[in-house]
C-alpha cells in the first residue's frame, strides 16, 4: 500500500522496508515521522482510531486499513530484560532506527521521495544475509531478540555476524533471568509456529533454549514438521517447546492442560487408553518425544479403534456409573490390541465383566 506526505519526514521503516528490498510480502506497515506525529496528523484530516499520548504515536484508518503511525524515539533500558523507556520522541531518524534490533530492520524510506536512509549498513546485511546487532549490549538490553534472530534466520536463511553470533553465545552463557517471559513468548511462538524442524535443532544446539531453562531439552524422535503437516495443527509452537522446561513462562489453561497430560500419559500403565482422555496436541508431544510408533498407531487409527457400544447401551445392559467407565476401558484396551473385533467381541467383553461382578 502507498501513502502520501507532503513533509519528506514520513518514513516507512522496519520489516516492511527489508520484505520490500528482499521482494518479499510485507504483513504490516510501520511508519513513522521525524517530528510529533500527532501533530502531523490532526493537521491533515486523518481519521484517527487511537493515539497514545505518552509515547506519541497513533492509530488511523487509511483506505479501509488500520495503521500505525509512531513519532521517532529514542529509548533506553533501565531494567535490562524488560520493556525500554522512551526518552525522546521526534527526535532524529537515525537514533530511532539504531534502537532496532538488527540492521536490516533499521531501514528507512521516504515516503514523498522513496529515498532510501541507512545509517547502519542495513541493505549491505540485506545483500550478504547477515544478521548484526547495532552494540554490544543489544541481547543484555532485550534477550528476545536473540529468539528474533533465529526466526529471521529461517525465514530469510540469514546467518548472525560473527560479532554478534559472540555476544550471542556470551549472553547465553550469563542469562539475567529478571526479565520480561512475556515478550520471551511472545517471539517463541512467532518462530516456532513458522514450523521449521531446524528451529528445535538450533535452539538445543546454540544453547538458546538456556534463556528458559539450565537443563537441555530432549529432541524429538521423528519430524515436528510433518506431524504437524500430517495433523493439521495451527499453531504448533508448543510441540516443538513440549520437552523444555517451560516454568517460566506463564501459561494458559489449555496450554497448561497438554503439558501436564503428556506427564499423565508417561505414569499409565497403559498410554494409548490415556490417549483417549488426552488432548490431540498432548497425544502429539508423546507421539513426538516418546513413542513414535505407538503414538502414530493410535493417531491415524483412533476412528477406527472407537468402541462399537454406547455408554447408552451399556446402561440398558444394567450397568451402572464407574462399571461402565471401567468395561469401556476393557474394551478400548482389547480394540488396540486387535482392531478387527466386532460388536458382538465386544458384548462378550460386557458379559465377562458382569459375570465377574
Ligand atoms: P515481521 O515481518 O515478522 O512483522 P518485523 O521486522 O516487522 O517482522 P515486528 O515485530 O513487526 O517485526 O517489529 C517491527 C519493527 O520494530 C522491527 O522491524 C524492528 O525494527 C523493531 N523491533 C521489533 N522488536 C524489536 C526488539 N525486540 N528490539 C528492537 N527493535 C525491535
Ligand atoms: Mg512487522
């Protein structure tokens, strides 16, 4: 999409710069204006969805789309790990872009003009797919990015500078964990959702799973990837992040729900009637991490291995409450083991349990 200005002090910047430059789709627009913008703004007749006065930046709707304006800022970290303070707002462009993450998002464009600003050697990183922080202290500031790093790197198949690949690993080696795990999980479902088998490779083999846990997570026994492909699963990050320690983040309910049920599963007796119980994406994680074969079994078969007999029925053949539970169980258990029983092996089951009452 194209805006107008009249000022030559509105910029396009960040992801929508490089995706142009690299040819890529850009999802959304980052714009902002060397000035306050909004003043900018109210004095051109935008409509104005939201603005948030303290850091001056807004919202408004253009051609139907919800954009972004933010004025130039300078920030800094009082608390290194969490969110940075704004110092300044209008200031000059080149201190907002050189408080980005890594140069290739630290690229401007002019609206009125399309004249490209890189004080940082950005469109050079571009070129040689080079990922480099702008300081020494980038990861100390904001971990995150380190996570940021590895998503961009797969998604473009950019490698960090030497540099920065040093303070990488020395920063993973010193881990502040007095730090924002929001924003940390925020970019960890960002880059595992993009489902790449090497993103669970690199974040074991790098140490970058030390910004979540001292203990080394165990990898996977088959692809995430084409289970994922094969299930349909749509946002699988937690697949991939199912076998690290994820105590510090704080999870949802039902994110929580598939963690602990992978634990239940591990103490049955029985996992594939604990499977049953389970959430498909929990089925999953067992699937991946401890029995692919079982697991994989149970998953493509799970229709098939469905009971014939009803709760229902079962109440008309006189059982009562937990007995039909319990004679379900027996029967899935015999359906695992032999698929091809009918209706009536299954009666017989009934019969056996009630004659033992
Ligand atoms: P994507 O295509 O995934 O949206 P993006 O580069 O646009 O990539 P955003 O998360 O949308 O990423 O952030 C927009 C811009 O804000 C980035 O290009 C970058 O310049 C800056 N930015 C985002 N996160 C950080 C961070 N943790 N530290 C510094 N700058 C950041
Ligand atoms: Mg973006």
């Amino acid at each position: 999409m194209e805006l107008k200005d009249d000022s030559g002090k509105l910029f396009y910047v960040g992801g929508c710069v490089r995706d142009e430059i690299l040819d890529l789709p850009s999802v959304d627009i980052d714009v902002c204006y060397e000035g306050d913008v909004i003043d900018y703004v109210l004095a051109r007749n935008y409509t104005i969805i939201k603005a948030q006065k303290d850091i001056r930046t807004v919202k408004v709707l253009i051609d139907g789309r919800e954009i972004d304006f933010a004025s130039t800022r300078k920030e800094i970290y009082p608390k290194p790990g969490h969110l940075p303070v704004t110092i300044k707002t209008g200031c000059p462009l080149k201190d907002d872009l050189t408080r980005r993450d890594f140069t290739i998002n630290s690229i401007a464009k002019s609206v009125k003009t399309g004249q490209i600003f890189d004080p940082t050697g950005g469109c050079k990183d571009i070129k040689t797919k080079i990922l480099r922080v702008h300081h020494d202290k980038s990861f100390i500031d904001d971990p995150t990015r380190i996570i940021r790093g590895l998503k961009f790197s797969l998604r473009f198949g950019f490698k960090f500078d030497p540099h920065t690949e040093d303070l990488k690993n020395e920063y993973l080696n010193n881990v502040n964990y007095d730090m924002s795990f929001s924003r940390l999980k925020k970019e960890l479902i960002d880059c595992f959702n993009l489902n790449f088998d090497e993103a669970l490779e690199r974040f074991i083999n790098e140490g970058m799973y030390k910004l979540l846990t001292s203990t080394l997570p165990q990898k996977p026994l088959i692809s995430i990837k084409s289970i994922v492909n094969e299930f349909k699963i749509s946002s699988p990050w937690l697949l991939y992040l199912g076998s690290t320690d994820l105590s510090r983040l704080s999870l949802t309910k039902t994110e929580s729900k598939i963690i602990n049920g992978l634990k239940k599963i591990r103490q049955s007796k029985n996992p594939l009637l604990e499977c049953t119980k389970s959430e498909v994406q929990t089925v999953l994680l067992w699937t991946i991490y401890d029995n692919p074969e079982q697991g994989l079994y149970y998953l493509r078969n799970r229709e098939k291995i469905k009971p014939f007999i009803t709760g229902k029925e079962l109440l008309h053949l006189g059982l009562k409450g937990k007995q039909i539970g319990k004679v379900m169980e027996l029967i899935q258990e015999a359906r695992f083991k032999n698929p091809k029983l009918n209706l009536d092996d299954e009666l017989s089951i009934v019969k056996t349990f009630q004659d033992r009452l």
